[in-house]
C-alpha cells in the first residue's frame, strides 16, 4: 500500500512540475509575441517619421516638432519596453544582463564578459 501512496504523490508532483513548466514556456511566448509587436510598431513610426521628413523636405515647409517628438518618444517607449522584455526573458533562461553595456552573461557570472562590470 506504501509504494502506491509513494507513487501517487510523485505523480503529483511531476504534474505540479510539468505544470509550471508549461506555464514558464508560455509566458515566454507571449512576451516574445509582445517585443514583436512593439518592433513592428518601431518600424511603423519610423517610416512615418522618415514620411514626414520627405513630406516637408518635398512641399518646402517647416516640420512640425511637436509631431516628431511624439513619434520620438513613441519609438524610445517602445525600445524600453523591448529592453524590458528581453531583460525577462534573459532572467527566466537564467541569464544575466549587465545593466552598463546590455551584455548577456551566464547565470553564474559576477561581472560582465564584456565591460568587467559587477553583476547583481
């Protein structure tokens, strides 16, 4: 009878396990789902920026700054969102990102590879 209990409980526990595991994988997905989209919004306000800047080149008119600082500052959200992801994804592969120079390390570094930094 105590070797059906043992069994049934690592049962358990390898399903708790398998669970969690999914669950880590798709929370990766969605995240790197989510740093596409923020890099086809990036290309999209680029080329709107870039059609702006040929538009008033073209017509000989002044740009109006105040709509290029707005697709600016949409573009720097949208790389420190992307940052921000792959800093967590990073993380959940069991890397580490040096916050100086954005190097990817091994989990069991303590200073960057790349500028000698000391890793959190």
């Amino acid at each position: 009878m105590k070797t059906w209990e043992d069994v049934a409980c690592k049962a358990k526990e390898l399903y708790g396990a398998a669970s969690r595991k999914v669950a880590d994988v798709a929370d990766l997905a969605k995240q790197k789902l989510k740093m596409a989209e923020n890099e086809k919004a990036i290309t999209a306000t680029m080329e709107a920026l870039g059609r702006l800047l040929y538009d008033s080149r073209h017509a000989a008119t002044e740009l109006d700054e105040s709509i290029v600082g707005e697709l600016v500052k949409q573009v720097d959200d949208l790389l420190a969102a992307n940052e921000e992801l792959q800093a967590n994804i990073d993380n959940s592969c069991g890397k580490k990102t040096c916050p100086a120079c954005g190097n990817v390390n091994p989990s069991d570094a303590a200073y960057c590879n790349n500028c000698g930094k000391k890793l959190d």
